[in-house]
C-alpha cells in the first residue's frame, strides 16, 4: 500500500473514532444526566426502543438492499480493474469472494443509513406496551388503543418502507444504466431480460406499498373525512371506506400479475395492469363519491348526516374531557361588588411587566409575571434581573420579586412591595448551553465530574476541551445540562405534549417553573381536529404538570388524579418519575396556575358539541377580545372560590356566546391541586351583554375619556400617551356575568399606568380611576359608614354631590359627573346602572 493510501486510512480512521468516541461520550452523559434525575427507567427504555427501530430498519434495509445488489450482480460477467505496474497498465479481475464483500459492505452501508429514522422511540414504545382504551370503534370494530398506539408505528414502518425502495430503485435503475443493460439505443430504451425481470419485481413491490397505503387510507379517513370540517360521513362509510379496501386487495392481486408478466416478457400485460389499477384507482376514490351522491335521489342530507355527526359530537367530547366539566353554581360567583373587586385584578401581566420594566432604574424586567392569591385579591410578583454570577465559562441570571397589589399598582404610586432575593436560577426558559458549579451540598441534579471519565465524556461530547484540562469548581463539580425548562421537560416526558406558556411560581423565597403536559394523538378517530400552536389534535387532555425548580433544576412530575387512558399507558409504565399532588407542598400546589390551553381547548369543543349533561347548544368563542395589541401578553388570571369557607384558588375565564351574540355562559378553569374546568351558564343574559356590541360601547366610552382627559390636560392628551384598552374580561357575578376592561396611558418611553377601569353589570357601564372607585365601594382607609344619615348630613351629601354635577357639567368631565351621579344614586338606595 502506498504512503498516500496510508494517510488516507489513517485520516478515516481517525475521524471514525472521533465520531464514534463523541457517540460514546454522549450516551454516556445522558445515561448519569437521567440516573441523577431519578429517571433512569426512561433512559433504559429510551435506549431499548431506539436500539430496536435501528435494528428492524437497519436489518430490513440490509436484506432488501443485498437481495437487489445481487440481482444486479448477475448481469456482472467479470470486474476489470486498471492496475498500473511501472509503465504499463495492466487489467486485473476482481475475485468473486471480493466483489461478494463489496456487495455486502455497500449494503451494510446504504442499510445502516436507512435506518436512521426521525421517528421517535416513543412510537414503538407505545405499540410495545400502550394499553387498551376497552372502546372499540362502530366502523372496523377495533380497539381505540389500535388508533392511538400501533397506527402510529404503522405509517412510520411504511414511510421507511417507501424511502427504501425510492434509494434501491435510484441504486438499481443507476447500476444497470453503467453495465449498458438498461440503455437507450435508436429512439427507444432497451432493457435486457436481466433487468426486466429484475424491474418488474420492484414493480410488484411498489404495488404492494401503494396496496399497503390504501390500507392505511380506509384507517385514516376515521380522522379526515368528506364531512364538513373533516368529519366522517355517510358517503365515506358507504363508498370512500369499501373503496379503499377494495384497492388494497386490488393491488395485492395487480402486484402478483406485474411480476409474472415482467418475468416471462409479457410487457404489454403489466403495463395494461399498472394502467387499469391506476384508472380505478382515480375513479373509486375520486369520482365515484361524487356521483354516488348524484344517483342517491332525493334523500335530505340533514337526516344523512345526523347519526355520523353524533358519533363524532360524542367521541370529540371523551377525546377532550368534555364530560369532565362540571356546572358551577351562584354560590361559587361573586355576589357583591367587594367580593368583585377582591377576585379581579385591574392590572394585566403584559402592562404590569412594562410598568416594572421602566419604573426601577438600573432595572430590567423579565417578561414574566407570578400571580398568586392575596387579602385583597390577586397579587403579581414581576421577576426582575438583578446581577449576573459566573461559574466555569457559563452565566446564569439571578432574580428578585417585585410585589404588586392588584389594586392600586400603579407605578408612579410609589406602592411597590419590597423586593424579595431568591436564589441563583440555573434552569429557565430559554436557557442556552451546559452549566459547571460546585455542589458541596448535593441538591442539584448533575452529573458528578469528580473522575476523569466524566470529565472526558462532558469535555468529548460538548466539543469544549478546555474542561478537560481547566480548573472545576470545587468541591463536589457537577455538569448541568439540559437548562432550558422545555428541553428538560421533554427529556424526562417526550410522550407528553406541552403547553404553549411556562409559567413561573413562586412559593417564599423558592422560583418554580410549571409546564402543562397533555396527552395528546392527532390518529384518535371520529373525533373533531383542534389546532393547538402549529400542531392540530383529535385527542387532547391534560396528563400531568411538570414543576421544575429554578435553583436546581429538580422536576416534579405530578400526575393529575383521574387520568386519561393515553396518560395512563405512560403513567403505568413509568410509575417512578411521576408523583401525586400529595407529595407536593401544599403552598406551592395553591399557587400553580390554570390549564389555560386545555380549557380553551375545552370550551371550543363545548362550544361545538356541549356536554351529555348541557345539551348541543351552537355556542362560540368571542372573535375578538376587545384588547389593543399592546396590552396583549401572557393571560391574566383570576381569583375563584368553589364556595363558602373553602380556599382561594387562581382561575381564568372564557366566555362562550350564543347564536344571538350574547354571552351565553362563562368557562372557568381553576388553578391549585384540584385543577378543574367549569361551566356557568347564564340563562336569561341581559341585552347589554350582546358581545360585538359591548366592545363597541367600550371602545366609545374609552374614547370618551381620553376626550375628557385631554380637557383636563391629564397625561392622554397627545400622541405621547396614547390610550390602549385591555383585554376584556369576564366574572361570574350572581346569575350574570360582569366583564371588565382597563385602560391604559402608554407613554412611548416611560412606564404605563392605569387611567380607567371599565366595569360592564348587567346593562351598566360603570367607570373609575381604581376598580374600587368603579363598583363605588368606599375608599381605602376609612371605614364604610353602616348606620342611617341624619336628614342634616343627608342634606349636606346631596348638596355636595348636586355642586359636584354642576362643577363637573362646566368644565365638561362627564366622567366626573357621571360618578357623582352614580354616588347620588347610591345614596338614594337606587342601584348602580
């Protein structure tokens, strides 16, 4: 061998155990990554699986690839190579046993490449072991678990079945072009016998995927149907459905025939099959459920379509929980306007992050808002950046809270609480690269780097040799990895989908971050799609919530208490990495937000279907939310309590409207351990409560005052401070509902205040610079007067209020006026309108 030959061996050598030392270094990292999280079930299992589709594939592809090598070995008489022995060249016949092992490396090779699938291992980990819904389907009588669990593994066994055949037959069609028994010759291709046979075979085999592909079609349209919306309908069960069972076993038959006529050279025959098959293909599936409507006569589609679309309400509402929700009462709504004002907050999170963005100095703000239950109603902690600290070649971000009360936290107001420190956040959303500290303590879950194999496996894996020969921090170094919540998330729970918002939490000093997980499948059948982000569902409930501590990166994942039986397969299977709610501390447990995901989820599918307990009534969710862009962000929640003495709770609201526009009823979805999802339908809404035209009156009324205030010379008088509204929000309020909205002046360069607070009861709009001074409850500080006035200080409060009319109608504040004649109102015991 020459010195050239030599160095190029040696140079692929070396790169092969580079690239095959990196794999070993990082298998290894993640293997101690998922031992110290108390997961390494998951890993084993990960591993398994992974292992197994490489091996399925990898074998398949190997056979399939050889068997055709081979075939095109046949038309291979002898192999010449040019061989130069000083001056001359010399021809020199490869051996057959060499040319057999080039045959089987290069279909090693080419087989090893097709096993590389983008599947996940969770596809054949749920056809291992997914368990039986005990539901079967009106249609083909299979289990639900069918759908859910195998179909999945299914279509990825046929997609790598296509891609493979695609590689062998590009391979193939090229190898015989080279040794000229396929070549073109006088304006016509000729083939040799060889190679007819050979083609035809692929033939046959195509065939038989475009039969396994009708198969997987009769399956799917469960999901995509020719209904409206993609619902399965009468003509797919009559027509569409037998159809494709039809072609399927059509092609079997069609595959058989192409081989035979390519093998004795009956071209004629296989390409009249190829043909026919193709034609019925085209006219069973497109043409004929055209014209089986056509030739159905006279038949009303409504009475058609009704058992097929109640199958479909019926399996949307189980594949969305629908039956879970539960109906609240007026007990659980609030009955007073104190008890209003207590459970809403008059600040949003976007304009409240904005506020403490540009009201410190030196400040910055983290884009996140914690909220949790306070006396006098739902309290915000902003998270703010306060410094920076180093560790190895990685920062992390420090954080303290800012406390705002829900009423009154305006930032020119000077009632901030005082910032609380909490510790180093070493794990956050949208954390980039791996994190080195020391650990004397051993609360965080790292990989300990004490040896020199962990160290060459970080240092190997992460490309950063600097690791390996550098100082660590001591005592006790441990690798963090996996800082971002999502990714860490996913790591420990791939099986689960996630919601769309990290939300921190904060319990004393500690920062959590909590991540919604869903059990979800887009191949559960008959059911309605719901997009979800970029991502559209025919199942979707809530599995579990994933709490991630921001100091040291633990994750708790708490299992709901009644589970879904998507959930339960991986609940099951995994029982080690999954807690109950019991094992979480019961302060932290209060405070975790709502499923807002799910229950917007929830109240689109009610809308469409109601629930077995409700009816099917046509409801809808507002198409606006009357909220400037600006004001938009994370969603604000409420505070909620189930009734009399029991706990506060955070909750969020979503109102559902009726054919009339008007708001038919609110979906509630509360927060806590006991997560859940209500409904609190309004049976007689009032007129004022049409939603299109509530917005519509708002947005005149904020204009109204932003004309009052620039009379008043106020802060909305120029384009400096300009007005924006916020998001319209509702409360159950009696047997009503009230809805509020706050106006914001948005200086371009300072921080945003509240300028009005909009509260709309039953067909009232009531207006304040406070949600207090709004529901005309009696200022802060001073105790609300509970005896009768005497006819003096009766006299002297109408004379007050009448001079206060008078006053306000001069200078033209209506708003002024308006308040005063609300007071004058509510002193003459008529209520508020």
């Amino acid at each position: 061998m020459t010195t050239r030959r030599w160095l190029v061996a040696g140079f692929a050598g070396l790169a092969l155990v580079l690239l095959a030392g990196r794999a070993a270094a990082t298998v290894y990292m993640s293997y101690q990554w998922y031992q110290a999280m108390g997961a390494a079930p998951v890993w084993r299992a990960r591993a398994a699986n992974a292992a197994l589709l490489h091996l399925l594939f990898g074998s398949l592809g190997v056979v399939f690839v050889f068997l055709n090598l081979n075939w095109v070995r046949g038309t291979v008489v002898s192999l010449v190579v040019p061989r130069r022995v000083a001056n001359l060249e010399i021809g020199e016949e490869v051996p057959s046993r060499s040319l057999l092992s080039l045959l089987v490396m290069v279909s090693v090779a080419v087989g090893g490449l097709l096993s590389i699938t983008g599947d996940p291992w969770t596809v054949l980990e749920a056809a291992r072991h997914g368990l039986p819904f005990q539901e079967s389907d009106p249609y083909f009588a299979l289990d639900l678990g069918f759908y859910v669990h195998w179909l999945p593994f299914e279509e990825a066994c046929y997609s790598w079945a296509v891609i493979t055949w695609i590689v062998v037959a590009v391979l193939v069609i090229v190898l015989y072009a080279v040794t000229r028994s396929l070549r073109w010759e006088r304006r016509r291709l000729r083939v040799s016998a060889h190679a007819r046979r050979h083609l035809s075979f692929l033939g046959a085999v195509l065939l038989l995927l475009l039969g396994w592909s009708y198969r997987l079609d009769a399956y799917g349209g469960l999901s995509f149907g020719h209904g409206a919306d993609g619902a399965y309908s009468y003509i797919d069960n009559k027509v569409v459905l037998l159809a494709r069972l039809a072609l399927a076993m059509v092609s079997v038959v069609a595959a058989a025939l192409v081989a035979w006529a390519g093998w004795v050279g009956r071209l004629r025959t296989a390409f009249w099959t190829i043909t026919a098959l193709l034609a019925l293909s085209v006219g069973l599936t497109s043409i004929l459920p055209g014209a089986a409507l056509r030739l159905m006569g006279p038949v009303d589609p409504v009475a058609r379509e009704r058992p097929y679309l109640a199958i479909r309400a019926g399996y949307s509402r189980r594949a969305f929980g629908i039956d879970r929700i539960q109906r609240g009462g007026t007990e659980a709504a609030a009955g007073t306007g104190s008890d209003l004002a207590r459970r809403i907050s008059a600040w949003e999170s976007a304009p409240l992050a904005r506020a403490a963005e540009r009201g410190g100095p030196g400040e910055r703000a983290g884009r996140r808002v914690a909220w949790e239950e306070g006396p006098a109603g739902p309290v915000a902690r902003i998270l703010l950046s306060a410094g920076t600290e180093q560790a190895a070649t990685i920062q992390w971000t420090s954080f303290r809270a800012l406390q705002f009360v829900a009423e009154g936290a305006d930032s020119s107001s000077g009632r901030r609480g005082a910032g609380a420190p909490l510790g180093p956040v070493l794990v956050q959303d949208s954390a980039r690269g791996d994190l080195v500290l020391a650990d004397s303590t051993g609360r965080i879950p790292g990989v300990a780097l004490d040896g020199g194999l962990a160290r060459l496996a970080l240092a190997w894996s992460a490309q950063n040799f600097r690791l390996l020969l550098g100082d660590l921090p001591r005592p006790s170094p441990r690798a963090i990895i996996h800082r971002d919540v999502r990714e860490r998330v996913r790591a420990l729970a791939p099986f689960f989908a996630q919601g769309r918002s990290v939300e921190p939490v904060l319990d004393g000093d500690s920062l959590y971050w909590a991540l919604d997980l869903y059990a979800a499948s887009a191949d559960y059948p008959l059911s309605r799609r719901v997009p979800v982000g970029d991502d559209e569902w025919s199942y979707y409930q809530h599995a579990a919530t994933a709490l991630v501590q921001a100091a040291t990166g633990r994750v708790l994942l708490v299992a709901d208490s009644v589970s879904d039986p998507l959930a339960r397969s991986w609940i099951t299977r995994f029982p080690s990495i999954f807690v109950s709610w019991s094992a979480v501390a019961p302060s932290l447990a209060a405070r975790v937000p709502p499923d807002i995901d799910g229950a917007t989820i929830q109240a689109t599918v009610f809308a469409h279907y109601g629930s077995r307990t409700e009816g099917s009534t046509a409801r809808q969710l507002p198409p606006v939310d009357g909220g400037d862009s600006l004001a938009r962000g994370a969603p604000t929640p409420v505070e909620f309590t189930a009734s009399a003495g029991a706990e506060p709770r955070l909750a969020w609201t979503v109102p559902l409207l009726d054919g009339g526009d008007r708001v038919a009823g609110l979906i509630v979805a509360t927060g806590g351990a006991s997560r859940g999802t209500l409904w609190f339908p309004i049976e007689r809404p009032p007129s004022g409560l049409r939603w299109h035209a509530l917005v519509d009156r708002l947005a005149q009324a904020g204009s109204g005052i932003s004309a009052a205030d620039s009379n008043r010379g106020g802060a909305g008088n120029g384009s400096d401070s300009p007005l924006v509204r916020g998001r319209l929000r509702c409360l159950p309020f009696r047997d009503t509902a009230a809805c509020v909205q706050t106006l914001y002046e948005w200086p371009r360069d300072g921080a945003p205040s509240i300028a009005r607070v909009l509260v709309v009861m039953a067909d009232s709009v009531l207006s304040g610079a406070t949600l207090a001074e709004a529901l005309h409850l009696p200022p802060e500080g001073r105790a609300a007067r509970t005896g009768p006035l005497s006819p003096a200080e009766f006299r002297m409060r109408v004379s007050a209020l009448y001079e206060q009319m008078r006053a306000a109608m001069r200078r033209g504040d209506w708003t002024s006026f308006g308040k005063a004649y609300q007071e004058l109102g509510a002193l003459l015991g008529q209520p508020p309108r």
